[in-house]
C-alpha cells in the first residue's frame, strides 16, 4: 500500500517509528514532514497528505499531531477525505469499516506506540464494509 505520512513537532517520534513499522510491512511510504522537533504548524503537514490521498496519488493516509484533533480537522477541510481520529484498534476497524476512512488520525501524546501499531494495522488491513454504510458515507461530502 502507498502511504502518504505527516505530523507535527509534536508527533515528530512517533511518526518515526511508525514509519519504519509500516516499511517493515511492505508499505510504500512518503514522508511529508515534519523532520524534526522543532515547532511546526500542523496544516502544513495535513494539507500535502490530504492532497495526496484525495488525488489518488496515494492508497491511504496518516497524520499525527499531540492530540490529533488539530491536524485531523486541516485534513477534514478536503472535500474528499475521511479522516478518523483513533485511539485504539477497534475504533481504527470501524472508522474503516463503517465510514470508509482514507486517512488514520493517531493522537501522539496520548497513544502508546504498541497501540499506534495495533492502529495502523488493522487500518490498513480493513476494508470498506459498504452496504448500509455506503449512502452514509456519500453524505459526508454532500454540501460542500
């Protein structure tokens, strides 16, 4: 799977590990910064992945910042992304399952790095579950 990656300063190490985990896997990935734990605003990180998953360019997403919340809303802002804020794996399974999420949202300050694993894992492993869920979804994007 191509993934395309992005954190802020806060998330800076966390992002890191991942990375090589996710390289580990098999995965393609692009590192879209930051680089390093100096202060980074965290939409310029979140608007390049979001960019790239919404054009295809990349398979999925993921995006770290310390509590998720704020580089989760820059990605939201695009009409084509569905980002999911995770903490924990079954919650990373739903946001897959039910609402077809293309970018996992991990909260760096908040999530253990085995649970950031268990997270990225079942993500990426998870498909679309559609049926009841698919009218749903398409409602996300409507009146944008």
């Amino acid at each position: 799977m191509k993934i395309a990656i992005g954190c802020d300063h806060a998330a800076f190490h966390l992002k890191e590990k991942i990375k090589v985990y996710l390289q580990s896997k098999g995965h393609e990935i692009k590192d879209f910064g930051c680089y390093s734990e100096e202060r980074a605003d965290y939409p310029d990180y979140a608007h390049p992945v979001a960019n790239a998953v919404e054009s295809k360019e990349f398979d999925a997403g993921l995006l770290m910042c310390g509590s998720g919340n704020g580089i989760n809303m820059t990605a939201n802002k695009h009409k084509g992304i569905r980002s999911a804020l995770c903490w924990n794996a079954e919650i990373a399974e739903l946001a897959r399952l039910h609402n077809d999420a293309n970018i996992l949202t991990l909260p760096a300050r908040y999530i253990s790095e085995e649970e950031a694993k268990k997270c990225v894992d079942i993500f990426y492993a998870t498909a679309f579950e559609g049926g009841r869920h698919t009218d749903r979804v398409k409602k996300i994007s409507e009146g944008c």
